[in-house]
C-alpha cells in the first residue's frame, strides 16, 4: 500500500476528505518520528511499538575484494507487532 492508498483508506474511514486526511497522515509520521530522534518509544496499543535500538560498531567484508571494512555504529528503528494486529493477520 502506498501512501496515496493510506490516504484514501484513511479519508473514506474517518469520513475527511484527501487532504486533512494527508495532513494527519502527515502528522502522525511527523510527531512519531520526532518521538524517536529523542529516543522515545512510541506505543499503538494493539497495533505495535515503534523503538530505537543501537547497533554497535563492527567489521565487515566487501564481497568484491574480500577486504575487511569498518561499519560505524548506527540506531535503527525497529518495530514490535502487537497482540491485536499479529491476530487479525493470521
């Protein structure tokens, strides 16, 4: 689903038009996003946790010239699927 879809699912659902639909698409991203830069975690009961995790610093091998390189340390957002959403999938 791309975000155009989302928007139009959203719109049809919470009877908004395209537009305030978009801007509270755009908001939510906005308002999760900055939760996460200042480390915060973010919780949809029933849908998932939104975190940042720290992966440290390591080697690692170009696969062209077998040459060890050295990958810096980076955060990485990852997400934890909650009860409600795991069971409606399956």
């Amino acid at each position: 689903m791309t975000k155009a879809e989302l928007v139009e699912v959203m719109a049809n659902q919470a009877g908004l038009t395209k537009a305030d639909a978009a801007r509270a698409l755009d908001a939510f991203m906005t308002g999760v996003t900055g939760a996460l830069k200042k480390g915060k975690k973010v919780t949809l009961v029933g849908f998932g946790t939104f975190d940042v995790k720290k992966r440290p610093a390591r080697m690692g091998r170009n696969p062209q010239t077998n040459e060890a390189v050295k990958i810096p340390a980076r955060n990485v957002v990852s997400f934890k699927v909650g009860s409600k959403l795991k069971e409606s999938v399956n």
